[in-house]
C-alpha cells in the first residue's frame, strides 16, 4: 500500500517536471539547410518530437507570436526577417525541456553565444551590426523563454491533433 501511494506520488512529481516547449527553425535556417543539423541537436539529448509543420508565416501571425515586442525598435525588421520564408515548427517534450532547449539553443545574440550552442556554432551576427543595418539579428531559432509563454506559443502554432502520443527509447532509459 505504501509502495504504491510513493510511486503515485513519484509520477506526479515527474508529470511537474515534464515539459513542452516550441522552438521555430527560423527562415535564415531553414535557407541554410540547418533544419536537420538543429533537430538533431534536441534529438541527441532525448527531448520528444510531438509535433513538427512547415509554415510560412504572415505579418499578422507575426504580430500574434511577437506580441512582447511590437513596441520595440527592431519589431519592423523582425516581422520582415520571419516573414521571408517558410519556418519549421516543432513542439519538444522533455524533463525541463524549456530551460534545457534555451541552453541547447545560447544567447540571442550570436556573437556572445557560446560555442557548443546552436546560435554560437552556426551563427555570427552581432547587434552593432544588425542595428547599423537595420536589420533583424539572424540567430537560426526560436525557443519559448519560460512556461507561461511556452504554453501560450504551443497553443498558437498547434492543434491537439497535430501533437502525437508516442513512446521513445528514451522512455526506457531515462524514466
Ligand atoms: P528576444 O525575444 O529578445 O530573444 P530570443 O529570441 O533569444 O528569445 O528577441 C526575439 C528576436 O528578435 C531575436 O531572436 C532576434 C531579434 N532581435 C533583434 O533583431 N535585435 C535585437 O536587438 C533583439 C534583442 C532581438
């Protein structure tokens, strides 16, 4: 009986720990034909796949995702950038997935993202830069910042159908 009640209360605290997060494979990405490079970065250290679509997105849609930073100087050129082509949107399941995606993925800018990250491997850009440009900072993903915003963005770019139930060998090894 005891046994039980401690393994109920070991899959609650498991459930707490689980999570999903949307990352987008941005234009700059997707052009670069890094989509599978990237994916396989969150595949490597286990995070589930539970959704993945190709969609190009439009100024509207934009303003819906970027909804925090319509007001700042470089929204303009942020809407342009995300708008230039088709992105890659996944829904990644894992323990802690959303702080463990933003350390997969590094700082938004390139130039201080460390080596070892997605943006300080594959990408150089610099605000000095971008901003004598005027142009937006091509950092290759996206990745919700915390839990309030990643559930929102999940909900924005999938339906429940569109997210699969499945097992992975991770399953067996982790849990
Ligand atoms: P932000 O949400 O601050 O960063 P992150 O993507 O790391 O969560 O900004 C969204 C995107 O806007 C960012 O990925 C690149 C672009 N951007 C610029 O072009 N110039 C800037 O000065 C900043 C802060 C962001």
């Amino acid at each position: 009986m005891l046994l039980k009640q401690l393994k109920a209360t070991e899959v609650k605290e498991e459930t707490k720990m689980m999570e999903q997060t949307l990352v987008l494979i941005k234009p700059d990405g997707v052009q670069r034909g890094l989509v599978g490079r990237i994916l396989g970065r969150f595949e490597d250290v286990g995070l589930k796949i539970k959704g993945v679509k190709m969609v190009w997105v439009t100024p509207e849609f934009s303003k819906k995702h970027y909804k925090e930073l319509l007001k700042k100087h470089f929204y303009p050129w942020l809407e342009e950038m995300i708008t230039e082509g088709p992105v890659v949107a996944i829904v990644l399941e894992g323990l802690h997935a959303i702080e463990l995606v933003r350390k997969l993925v590094g700082a938004t800018e390139p130039r201080t993202a460390l080596p070892g990250t997605i943006r300080g491997d594959f990408a150089h850009h610099s605000y000095e830069f971008t901003d004598a440009k005027q142009r937006s900072i091509k950092n290759l993903v996206h990745a919700s910042g915390n839990a309030k915003e990643a559930k929102e963005e999940v909900k924005l770019w999938f339906t429940d159908k569109e997210l699969h139930a499945y097992k992975t060998v991770h399953e067996k090894h982790v849990f």
